[in-house]
C-alpha cells in the first residue's frame, strides 16, 4: 500500500508519496493548480506533481488525498477526480492546512497570504469561514490590503482625505487617476498583493488606517469561531505572522498543509 499526499493552489502544487510505513520514497511539483480558475491547466498540473512523486515506484494500491484551492466550488472537485488516472478523494485546501497545522488537535488557523480563511476544530469537526475570493471577501489578506491601498488613494485623490505621501507615492506609480482604474479593471488578487509588503512596512498614517481595518476583520473572523472557552490561534500563510493578533494564546503549526494531505491519506492505514 502507498499513500499519496497533494497540496494545490494559486502559486503551485506539491505532492509526496509515502510507503505503509509512512517513509517519503518521493515527491513531486508543478504550477498553478486552483481548479476552479483553470480546471485544464490545474490537472495538467497537479498530474505532472503526481507522475513525478510516483516516478520509478511501482504501485499496486493507493490511497491518495489532494488539498486544492478551488475544491470546493461547484463540481470542480468531481470534473478533476473524472480526469485522474487512479482513485483520490478531492478536499478544501483549507481541510488539509488545519489538519497539517492542528493535527487531530482542537484550535483555530488563521490562513493569510493572498487570500484569507479561517477554520476552528473541535472534536475531529472543521468548521471554516471566508474564502470566498477578493470579489466577496478575503477580508484582511495580502490582496485585500493591496486594494485597500487602491481605494484610499482613490479617496484621496477626490479629496475625501488627505493625500499622504504614500498615497501620492501609489498614485504617481499608477500614473493617475486613469492609471489606478486601469490597474483595478486587469488586476488579479495576485497583482493587488504585491502591494501588502509596502503598506505593511510603512508609517505613513494611511499605511496604519489600512492596517487597522485589516486587523479588525481579521479580529472578528476569529472571534466568530472562538467557543466560549477560547482556543489557541495558530497563524499560517504568507502574512500570517505579520498580522497575527495579541487576544488570544498562539501556538506553532505542526505541520504543512501537504503533511495534512499525507496524514489523511495515512488514516485507517493496517
């Protein structure tokens, strides 16, 4: 018996594989694999991962568990499962972070990195919220931030507030008022990202407005989850340490969300 872990989303994908015993005899990688976004490139993909995980071994059964980003819209899941060449069961990204993070533990994660999600587990339940995208939500991530950025100078730019130096700095970047709506109208949630690192590193007075929005909704996504006697928080993710809040205890991941694919397939194992 083998057992195959995968974890996928917007920047790549990774997969191992791991012998009865549990041991690592491979691993594997290959691009972008949101199935939801891109369903053809994120199969072409996570098989490439997997073909190279498996590559020289010779395999009789297989259980195999892939955490993808997407997994949870629509029938993206069951078209993906359809196109692979063996048996896999197809979860939220998130399902495998809390189980990598957590293990079988009870507590909260808190996701941040382009995106944002949140997720408690309490008796063996995962229980999420969030993630629903920068278009509805990924309230205080990377690309939520880098908007914010957008907006403010926006604003300023009409006058509503004052122009601050990084606000001028972002507009002059953006060559101007038809510059920045131009940006807005072709930008992904990747392209809003790349501005978090300046206005999570600046003292400017809007760079801290933004950064206290951030923190408030992040704050009250976590204390939604919070039972009435408080869990651990664990912050994971690109930004997660960056923006990880003093109210509750926090406590280290144990693992990757690939070690959570890997430990789900492992379940039941004889």
């Amino acid at each position: 018996m083998h057992f195959l872990g995968l974890d996928g989303g917007g920047s790549g994908c990774r997969a191992v594989l791991a012998d009865k015993t549990g041991r690592i005899i491979g691993r594997g990688s290959a691009g972008p694999a949101n199935i939801a976004s891109d369903l053809a490139s994120a199969t072409h993909n996570i098989r490439t991962a997997c073909d190279e995980a498996m590559a020289g071994v010779e395999i009789a059964d297989m259980r195999a568990v892939l955490g993808l980003a997407g997994a949870n819209l629509g029938d993206a899941a069951e078209a993906l499962a359809a196109q692979l060449p063996f048996q896999a069961r197809v979860v939220q990204d998130v399902t495998t972070s809390v189980r990598g993070a957590l293990g079988t533990g009870d507590g909260i994660v808190a996701a941040i990195g382009t995106g944002s999600v949140f997720a408690r587990q309490m008796g063996g339940v995962i229980h999420s919220i969030g993630g629903w995208g920068l278009r509805l939500g990924d309230e205080g991530s990377g690309a939520w931030i880098g908007r914010a950025l957008g907006m403010a100078a926006a604003r300023a730019s009409d006058g509503f507030c004052e122009i601050t130096p990084l606000l001028r700095d972002a507009l002059s970047e953006w060559d101007g008022r038809a510059g920045l709506i131009a940006f807005s109208l072709r930008a992904t949630a990747a392209d809003w990202a790349a501005y978090a690192p300046r206005v999570l590193n600046s003292d400017d007075t809007a760079a801290y407005e933004i950064r206290d929005q951030a923190e408030a909704e992040i704050r009250a996504a976590i204390t939604l989850l919070q039972p009435e006697s408080p869990l651990p928080v664990t912050w994971i993710g690109g930004l997660g340490k960056l923006l990880a809040l003093p109210d509750w205890p926090a406590q280290e991941p144990l693992g990757t969300s690939l070690d959570g694919a890997l430990a789900m397939a492992m379940e039941g194992r004889t």
